[in-house]
C-alpha cells in the first residue's frame, strides 16, 4: 500500500538512485536539501504556514521502495504564495504524480497558503497534463529566457541607477504589479516583503545584485532591476519597467554588462521575459533586434485557494436526504 511522508535519512540512496540522471554535483545538492537535519525539520513544522521559510519534500513510497518526491518551497517574502520546485516520478507516473500534487495542495491549503505555482518547460506535456487536467491547476502565462550572443551595446545614455535599498521595496512592489496584465494580477502581485534583502544573504546559495532606475528630480523609482547568478557563470537578469515611463533597455544592459565585467572575465547572461507583463511585446522585439536567442519557455500553472464568503443567515439551511432542516444535522 502506497503511502505520503516525508524522507528519511535512510531513503538517501533509494533518492539519489532516482535522480542519477542529474548531474553529481545536483544529485548531493537536492539529496541535501531533501532531507533536513530531523530537529531543524521538525521545529519547522511547528510553525504557522505565515512564518515557514524553508522547502518541504515528501515521498511516495510502496512497500520499500519510493516511486515518486514532490519539493515544495514558500516564496520569499511571501509563505502563502508556495512554488512546486521539484517533482520526480519513477512508475505510474500520471497517478504518482496527481497523489504528491493533490496530497501537498491539499495539506498547505488547508494551514492558510493560498496560490501554488508550478513553472513548466512547453515541451513536457506529460506534465502539463499532469498538472492541468490531473490537479485543476491553470495556465496563468508564461515566463521565457533569453541568452545574450553579444556584448555590444550602446552606451549608457545618462539613465541614473543606485543600489536597491529594502526602503524601495514598497515602491518596487507598486512598480511590479503596476506592470502586470490586470487579469493575471491576482495570482503573481508582489507584497513589498517580497524584495527585503534576507538577514542571512551570505548563507543562500544564490547571489544576487539589485538596482533601481530613479527620476533624479521626482525621486521615482521608474525600473528595477536584479542580477542573480547560483554557479557565478550563469547570470539571469530580471528587469521590471513602469508601464508610465519610458525606460532604455539598452542602458540597463549596458551597465549589468559592465558590472559583471568588473567581477568576471568570462559568463553567460540570460535575460528573462514575462509574458504577463504589458510592455512584453515591447521587450521580445528588442531582445530580438539585440541578437538574443530564446532558450527556453516555462509555462505558469497557477492554483488559487479562495477565501469562503461567510452566509449572512444565522442558521443556514441544509439539504439532507432530500429533507430541509433548519438546524445542522450532525
């Protein structure tokens, strides 16, 4: 009998089996991650769902053998917003699969979360079928990569950028959603405590550089922009400009460039586009003139939990047995 819990120490080999396709490097990173310190992990799951911050995985196992591990991780900022991060089946994939999926939905929504997100290659449409028809998830949009394949561009046309400050997190919270398409808003809006520098940045395994664009007269912050690399090759810039202004992706290339030259002589940059944003078609057509190449196209699955609205009448009515009773039946 197939049953959900979390993993255990002992199950290291059985996971690190089903995952061999990966690299080795990737195999001990996510096998460390999977399986947490027992009291670190326990203590976590004594917290309320507001305060969770750490990826929580669980197994599906049959008799000995685990067939499928689902990772789910709380946002930054935002506990309530989790992101499926990981999935890994062996067998019985469609019906391993919905089991995870439907079994941490059903658990986190129930402790307050309230969207789950799974980002998805377009190519994987054994997944997409698994998430969309098998688990009532939604396509909200898309989110693409695109890798620069020249370092030319022209320069920097008097555009004034500063650091980020966690004092600017309001206003480029504002800046975020003011951006998005109004019907996707619901689903991806950002609070201010989602772009907080983390106290213990030095200890994540990511490293990240975040800038603003800001009217030197008016003070307002018209873009923002971070860098984030977690191999200190690979470099993905994520750049959010007010649909009210009009900013130089140009300028802002330039100068990420620039800085990254300072720091690397040799690494890739990729450059994400959010299909979800107003100036999306603005930006594709730049990237395209630019020489870029788009690598890949995630979709956005998107599952909403929403807030019951509670009955005006102090003693509703319910239907039993083709019977009205005024009063609850217990």
């Amino acid at each position: 009998m197939a049953r959900i819990r979390k993993p255990l120490y002992l199950d290291r080999s059985k996971l690190k089996k089903m995952i061999s396709f990966l690299s080795t490097d990737a195999v001990d990173q996510y096998t460390k991650v999977l399986i947490n310190f027992p009291l670190c992990s326990y203590l976590h799951d004594l917290l309320p769902q507001s305060m969770k911050f750490l990826p929580e995985s669980y197994v599906l196992a049959e008799e000995k053998e685990i067939i499928g591990m689902i990772t789910i991780s709380p946002s930054a900022g935002n506990p309530l917003r989790l992101n499926i991060s990981r999935l890994f089946l062996e067998q019985n994939y469609f019906n391993a699969g919905k089991q995870l999926v439907e079994f941490v939905v059903s658990k986190f929504g129930a402790k307050g979360a309230t969207t789950f997100i799974a980002a998805i290659d377009d190519l994987h449409n054994e997944l997409l079928s698994l998430f969309i028809d098998g688990c009532g998830f939604r396509q909200c949009s898309s989110e693409q990569l695109w890798k620069m394949n020249s370092i030319h561009f022209a320069k920097n046309s008097g555009t004034f950028f500063r650091p980020f400050k966690n004092s600017d997190a309001q206003a480029v919270a504002m800046l975020f959603n003011d951006s998005v398409i109004t019907h996707f808003r619901h689903s991806i809006e950002k609070t201010k405590s989602e772009y907080y520098d983390p106290l213990f940045q030095g200890l994540r395994n990511d490293y990240n550089l975040k800038y603003v664009i800001e009217d030197e007269k008016t003070k307002t912050i018209k873009a923002y922009f971070a860098l984030t690399t977690s191999d200190n090759m690979n470099y993905v810039l994520d750049i959010t400009t007010s649909p009210w202004y009009d900013c130089s992706y140009e300028d802002i290339l330039d100068f990420t460039v620039s800085q990254m030259s300072r720091r690397k002589q040799e690494f890739f940059l990729f450059v994400k586009m959010k299909k979800y944003t107003t100036k999306a078609e603005i930006f594709e057509k730049f990237l395209l003139e630019k020489g870029f190449t788009c690598v890949q196209n995630q979709l956005i699955l998107v599952k909403d939990f929403y807030r019951l609205v509670k009955d005006p009448h102090d003693s509703p009515r319910v239907v039993l047995f083709n019977e009205i009773n005024e009063k609850p039946v217990f």
